[in-house]
C-alpha cells in the first residue's frame, strides 16, 4: 500500500517558532501488518523513519535524518496508529537530540507517488516527440 501526507513536530512548552509544522510525507508504506516505513522531506535534507508493531495499534522504531545543512541527526518515535475511511493517522512521542516532542502523522493511500506520476507523463511526451525515454 502506497500512502503520502504530512507530518508535525511540536516541543510542549516552547514556543510555537520552535514547532516543526507540514512536512511532506513523499512515501510511506505499511510492511505487512506490523512495519510502518516514512520518507519525510524537510527543508534541504530527508528524514527516514521505521517503526514496529509492539502492541495492537501501537509502534516503536528509529528515525535518522540527512541534511546537507545540520548533517545526520537520529532519535526514536513512538505512535499509536488510527484510521478510517479517509486515511490513517499516527500519534505519538519523537526524540530528537534528546528533547521529546510530540508528533502526529496524517496519511492518505495513493495508487502511485507523485513522482511516479511526473515520470510516467514525462515518458509518455518523450514517446510521442520520437525522443528517447532512458
């Protein structure tokens, strides 16, 4: 299963500047019926994220971060996973150079990425022009 959207990082009692709001989940995909995977794009690097089922809807894995401006950063996450018809939706705990934060992650299901959709398109006008689609 295909699934993309958003996700949050809010620091309780910090101020709002401080949050980490709207990054773009590119992909996700449930492994199974117990490994959630993320790839989040944020500002100029990405953040992969992988978490195991532990107890009925609950998950517990390990995030790493790569960004050409702060270098690697990794930590843990923890959520509690919820769904219905318009999508799912991961809430929980993230630690991140030791200051937890609470995040929550909303997801939709996808036939395709949207980069798949732009490759397929572009593949398509290259056909149609008699170019080469290497």
């Amino acid at each position: 299963m295909k699934l993309i959207g958003h996700t949050n990082w809010v620091i309780p009692g910090l101020g709002v500047e401080d949050d980490v709001r709207d990054v773009i989940v590119q992909r996700a995909f449930f492994r199974g019926k117990d490994k959630i995977e993320l790839s989040c794009k944020y500002n100029d690097g990405v953040y992969s994220v992988s978490l195991k089922r532990t107890l009925g809807s609950c998950f517990e894995g390990q995030f790493k971060g790569i960004s050409t401006g702060t270098g690697i950063s990794a930590g843990t996450a923890s959520a509690k996973l919820y769904s219905n018809q318009d999508g799912y939706l991961l809430f929980g705990k993230w630690i991140e150079n030791e200051w937890e934060q609470i995040w929550w992650v909303t997801l939709k299901e996808v036939d395709r990425f949207p980069d798949e959709v732009r490759r397929k398109a572009t593949n398509s006008t290259e056909k149609k022009r008699g170019g080469s689609s290497l």
